[in-house]
C-alpha cells in the first residue's frame, strides 16, 4: 500500500523500539521520513534505511523542537504527519514511595512536555495547508492501574491521553486530527531491559495479557500508519487502544 505517497512525515524516537518500526512502515507506503533522535548514531542509521532525513533534536528544548518543525518545512515545504513518540521510563521511576522529585519532573519533561511542544510547533504549518495527523504516544498504562508502579510514566501517558482528546476537539474542524495510540507492552530494547530479563517479572505482566505475548513494534506501526492515513479520516480526539486485549480482560486463558 501506498497510502502517504509523498507525505511528510516527522518522527520522534525514531531510532529504536516503534520510532524505527514506524519509519519503515511510513517509507514503505510512500512517506518521505524526517528521522528524528537524540542519538545521532541510531538517527542516522534509520534514515539511511529509509532513504529519509535524520534530525537530532533534544524534544524536551522547546526551541529545539519549534527549530525542528520549522526547519522541515523549510526544507520540504510541508509537514503532514507528526508521530510525537520519543518517550522514557527510567528505572528510577517506581513507587511513589521511593521515586525522588528529580526522576518525576524529567520523566514528565521528556514524556508529556515534548508532546505539548511537538504538538505546539507542528499545528501552525498544518493549519496553514489545511490539512495534518498527529499521533501521540501515549499507553495502556494511562487506561488500567498496577500495582508495579512506574509512577510519573503513568502519570506522564495520563497526561498525553487528556491532553491529544483536548487538541483533537480544539483543532477538528480545521482539517488537523490528533489521536493518541494506546499500545501494550512492546518488544522493544527498553521493555525487554525493563522486564523480559526476569522472567518473573515477565510472567506477571504477561499472565494479563489475553494474546500471551508482548506485541511486535512492527505491528505498533501498522497502527500509526492507519491513524495517519486518510483510511482514519473520521477518526480524531480518540485514544487508539492496541493491547493484545489488556483492557478488555478480567480472568485471561492458561
């Protein structure tokens, strides 16, 4: 399929986990791919693959972030899908009990506050053509409770999901839509890190898991690409649940 032929598309965390996946599957159905990371060796890498444009860029700077959607339409005349992705969960993040004001206030900058610049810079140029998709990340986590809290990543996603419903209704008739996609837990290199090391912890999260498995990132992608293609033309201010059945559950199978 070739659903974003020629569509400008900016991807933030593009260079691992569903960032990468999604720049392969915008590049595969036509996109031209603006790669962006703070890591210049994984940016790079991804955007040779792709044929695209890589971009290092802090998304917690607001002027970084207002200089990178600026400089994109500079160069390409447009921006028609803005993927607001680059997220963290530091393992200092835990329990409210234990989890310090310093891990909270830059889990919340890198998670929630980026997104509000992404979402700042990138709207004016969509409303100049009339016409844009943002997509969120935000999670399942910002859906359900655990009680193995990460608790300013929760917080972080809760805050993303409030804030996509607000700018999807505000922008709508506009031509911009704006959703938020919700995923499980992913096969990426910082979940497995996080938890599949330890089996235990694995088990735990997986036992709530209707599908039993983590989701692949390249299925996370086909999700994105759906939202930001015209097949999700009515689709804006909703949250885009892709869990394997999480929050649908309540006794999961053996």
């Amino acid at each position: 399929m070739e659903r974003l032929q020629d569509r400008v598309a900016v991807i933030t965390g593009a260079g691992s986990g569903i960032g990468l996946a999604t720049a392969r599957r915008f590049a595969a159905e036509g996109a031209r791919v603006v790669c962006v990371d703070v890591s210049a060796e994984a940016g790079e890498a991804v955007a040779q693959e792709v044929n695209g444009e890589f971009v290092a860029c802090d998304v917690a700077d607001e002027q970084a972030v207002r200089e990178l959607f600026d400089g994109v339409v500079r160069r390409h005349g447009r921006v028609d899908i803005a993927f607001n992705n680059a997220g963290i969960s530091p393992p200092d993040d835990d329990s409210i009990l234990v989890t310090g004001l310093d891990a909270w206030e830059r889990v919340l900058r890198v998670n929630t506050t980026s997104v509000f610049f992404c979402c700042k810079y990138a709207i004016p140029h969509m409303q100049r053509q009339g016409k844009g998709s943002i997509i969120n990340t935000a999670s399942f986590v910002a859906l359900l409770g655990a009680a193995t809290s990460q608790i300013a990543y929760t917080a972080s996603k809760g805050g993303v999901l409030a804030m996509t419903r607000e700018l999807g209704v505000q922008f709508a008739r506009e031509g911009i839509r704006i959703n938020a996609l919700c995923p499980g837990p992913v096969a990426t290199p910082l979940l497995m890190d996080l938890f599949a090391k330890d089996p235990e912890r694995a088990a735990r999260r997986l036992v709530h898991v209707p599908m039993g498995r983590f989701a692949e990132p390249a299925e996370i992608a086909a999700a994105v690409a759906f939202l930001a293609s015209d097949d999700a033309s009515f689709m804006t201010a909703s949250q885009f649940v892709v869990d394997g059945g999480i929050t649908g559950a309540y006794v999961t199978p053996l």
